[in-house]
C-alpha cells in the first residue's frame, strides 16, 4: 500500500497551482464532504447538490490564483461554494416573487423547549421541505450571515423581496417545527 505524502493546506495550494493532479485530488478529498452539506443547503436533491459540488471545484482550482491567504482557506472555499450554488440555482430554478411581509397574517409560535429538543438533522430535515426560493434566501441570511442587500444582488431579487422570502420561510418553518413535535407528542401519548 503506497501512503501519501501529508501536505500543508498551503503547500496543496502551491502544488494545485502547478498542476499537480494528486494535490487536486487531496485538496478536493480534504474539502468535498464539508462542502457537499452546504451545497445540500441550495439543492432540491443529492445529485443537484453533488453537481453544484463539482461546479464550485472546478471554480476554486480557476481561481486559486486569487486566494491571497488572507483569512481562512476554507471560508474562502466556502464563499466560493456559496457563490457557485446560487449560480447553479438561478441557471436551473424560477424565483418566485412572494407576497409583501405585511401582507402575512400571525405566524404560529414555537415553544423554544421544543427547539432545544431538536437534533440538527432534524432541523436540516425540515428546511429542506422549504420551496427553493425561500431555503436559499433562508440559508443566505440565517446560516451563511449575508445581509438582504447582499442576498438581493445575488440571487437577482429585489431586497424587500428577500426580507418577504424571509419571512414566509420562518413562517413555514415554525409551522412544520409545531406539526413535528405534535407528532410526536402523539406517539409519546
């Protein structure tokens, strides 16, 4: 069995930026599982994710140049995923514009003992049930931190549109938080 040589996350990068296939390959290994969850975060399924996935790497080995190691490699990684997701989605998906937030009626409340109660992949579960439009801007605000601004110049919407997607997909998502855990309130019962 032939082991392979362990690099720094800067000499993969030097050794990527002159060609090296196998520091490719172990640049792609070290990142694509960690990357692959926040292109799930964008995809409707597996194989839009995975393809979002291959089109962010290709980028990132493009643009390797432009990394100067100014903050960390993986945040850089990961913008570029980010960026590549949303590329992906506008090619491939609608938009749907939503009704104004002050058009929404009283959203229901969740009980914050029953949040805690919560695992991440029950939470994960949930905001995938979410339509594209409102778990992109979802996961742009509340998970990657971009402003509405910044949300709106990328995803191509308008800023009160991004705070009104906003806003219903907090709404859908207490609703399906308040139905899960009735559900299991019955099967405790």
């Amino acid at each position: 069995m032939l082991l392979r040589p362990t690099y720094t996350i800067n000499e993969l990068i030097t050794r990527c930026k002159a060609g090296e296939r196998k520091a490719q390959e172990m640049l792609y290994k070290q990142f694509a599982s960690g990357m692959l969850g926040v292109c799930m975060r964008y995809a409707t399924d597996k194989m839009e994710a995975e393809d979002m996935l291959q089109n962010g790497f290709i980028k990132i080995f493009k643009k390797l140049d432009d990394y100067r190691g100014e903050g960390s490699f993986e945040g850089w990684v990961r913008r570029i995923m980010v960026h590549s997701a949303i590329e992906y989605y506008r090619k491939h998906h609608k938009m749907i514009q939503v009704m104004d937030v002050n058009e929404m009626g009283n959203e229901p409340s969740v009980n914050p003992a029953a949040m805690a109660n919560m695992g991440v992949k029950d939470l994960m579960g949930i905001i995938q049930q979410l339509s594209p439009g409102y778990k992109m801007v979802f996961n742009l605000y509340a998970i990657e931190g971009y402003s509405h601004k910044e949300i709106a110049e990328m995803v191509g919407i308008t800023e009160g549109a991004s705070k009104s997607q906003l806003s219903r997909a907090r709404a859908i998502l207490k609703g399906l938080v308040l139905k899960m855990n009735d559900k299991k309130y019955e099967y405790a019962g």
